[in-house]
C-alpha cells in the first residue's frame, strides 16, 4: 500500500488564507512575529498589503484585530496557541468574546506535538480556556482537507471562531469533495461496540485503532469531531445509544476539553460509560514529536489498549 500523503494543519492554514484573500479584499492576517511558523509569511507574499506583524506582543495583536473588525474587515489573529489563547486570553474575552465581534483566532502548534519546544510552548489547555468564552466557536481539524475547508468555513461565519492547528505532519484521509460543517462530526466508521470520538491529529489515530480492534472483534464506531464547541450533540447522543460505551481521544488535557463536553452532554441527557484519553492533568516535556505523542498515550496503540479493557476483550 502507498504512504498516504501528509501535511502540518499549520501549512494548510496558510494556504487557506491565501486562497481566502485573492476573493475577499476584506480578509486580513495579523501576526506576532512568527509568521514562518504559522505559515502567514504565504498569505504576506501574496497580500503584504493586507498583513500586519504586531512583534511579540499577542494582546496588542488581539486588541487591534477586535478593531478592525469593527471596520467590517474579517481579521484571522495568528500566533502559537500557548499565546493565542493562553497570553491573549484577557483581550480575546474581553475585546472579542464579549462585544461578539467577528475575529477568527489561527492557533498553530498546539498540543504535545509541538516536541522540541517543550512544556512552556506545548498548549494543553487551549480548548478549555476558549470553550469557557461565551459564544467562541472552537474547531481542531483532522488533517489538510479539513483544515482548509475549517478555515473558509470559519470565515463564512458571523462571530469569532478559534482554529487550531498542528506542527506535525498528519497524513490526509479526507477526499478533496469532504464538505465540512461548523457543528457536525462525522462518522468514519460505524460499529456498535464502543464509540472512539476523535479531533486533530488523534482522528487518524483512532482509525488505525478501529483496524485493529476489528481484527480483535471489537466493533467500534469511529467518529471524527472536529468541533469541540458547539458540540454535534444529536451525534454524540446517537453513538452513546447505539454502542453503549464512549471514548474521546484529543491531543489536549482530560481537564475542559472534548472529552469533558462529551461527559457533560452525556451525564445531562443518556449516562453512558467513557473513557477519555488525553493529556493527564500535567505538563509536557522537550522531545520528539512522535515519541512524545506515544510516551502520553496519545496513539492507535494506547486507544486499542484503552478499548480492549473497556469492552472486556
């Protein structure tokens, strides 16, 4: 079988915008100096016009696209997730969330698989802290076809939105013609002995995961959520009823994540058995992308390991 194709959701990001930006004159690109890292340096090139590099200062950056938005302009404020959610969060509660203005947060290297960089820039805690603001939309995309489609889909929508995105390459198993909703998930594959609910670079590795639990004769149900918040309740529900048990998998913390919105809904509306898998209330490390991502459980193996168990095998 051939490799399947990969690509950073970062490299996606910037590609998106620079499709955006040659059809709508009012989309502009905010930066803190890391544009070669977030991959804005491609939509600069193309539009230097229409990108603006506030330094290393993430609130200033935050503030001045809140304002622009008030100009009718659509600003995509782009920067590392440890900063764009994390050091900005004051300025994106408060000039963005509150006034529900129309500012869309580009948040690349987010997660554990930022490796290298270590603990201080590995942002576990992103999608709590931007599910916490009223009215925030909160995607993390599968892979690239899903990252781009995030993207112009975020700037089709009134109101603020933010989007995270990877540092290391995933492989691509969307088809070019996937049509990707804001609020949706999507069933990959269906089963009925256990849900694996999967977003960002986890999805592909709850597929693996599905495989070979088959193999074993577990049947399991893969969805791929892309959309922490507003979370596809209707999908989440349907999963639980059918297979009885549910696992959420993300490349973030246990703690106000995807795994804790789904134990939310389902404590509310149908208990159901889960088992989340993520980070484990702690800090990252330097080291390896890969090796890091297996070391935190954050693989097709620890997901099987975590089923079997589950489902008595």
């Amino acid at each position: 079988m051939a490799e399947m194709k990969k690509v950073a959701t970062r490299d996606s990001y910037g590609a998106a915008l620079a499709e955006l930006g040659a059809e709508h004159k009012d989309l502009v690109v905010l930066d803190a100096d890391l544009a070669g890292a977030t991959k804005t340096a491609v939509f600069k090139k193309a539009f230097p016009d229409r990108h603006f590099d506030f330094g290393i200062a993430e609130a200033n950056m935050v503030s001045a696209a809140a304002g622009m938005s008030t100009a009718g302009l659509v600003p995509f404020a782009s920067s590392f997730a440890m900063f764009a959610a994390g050091r900005a969060f004051e300025q994106v509660r408060n000039s963005i969330g509150y006034p529900h203005l129309n500012v869309k947060i580009g948040a690349t290297h987010g997660g554990i698989s930022v490796g290298e960089d270590g603990a201080s820039h590995q942002c576990c805690e992103d999608f709590a802290l931007m599910r916490s603001i009223p009215g925030m939309t909160v995607i993390c995309p599968a892979d690239d076809v899903e990252a781009k489609a995030a993207v112009k889909a975020a700037y089709e929508m009134n109101g603020p939105v933010y989007l995270r995105f990877g540092r290391l390459a995933v492989p691509v198993f969307h088809s070019e013609d996937y049509k990707f909703q804001i609020g949706k998930g999507e069933i990959l594959k269906d089963g009925t002995d256990v849900a694996i609910i999967a977003n960002g670079l986890l999805t592909y590795e709850a597929i693996q995961a599905g495989e070979i639990l088959a193999e074993a004769g577990i049947n399991a149900m893969i969805i791929n959520m892309a959309t922490i918040k507003p979370l596809d309740e209707e999908l989440v529900l349907e999963a639980a009823k059918k297979c009885g048990k549910v696992i959420t998998c993300e490349e973030h913390s246990v703690i106000g994540g995807l795994g804790e919105a789904v134990c939310s809904l389902l404590s509310e509306k149908l208990p159901t058995p889960v088992r989340r898998i993520g980070v484990n209330d702690e800090f990252g490390h330097s080291g390896p992308a890969v090796a890091l991502l297996k070391q935190f459980g954050l693989c097709a193996d620890h997901i099987v390991e975590v089923a079997k168990e589950f489902c008595g095998k």
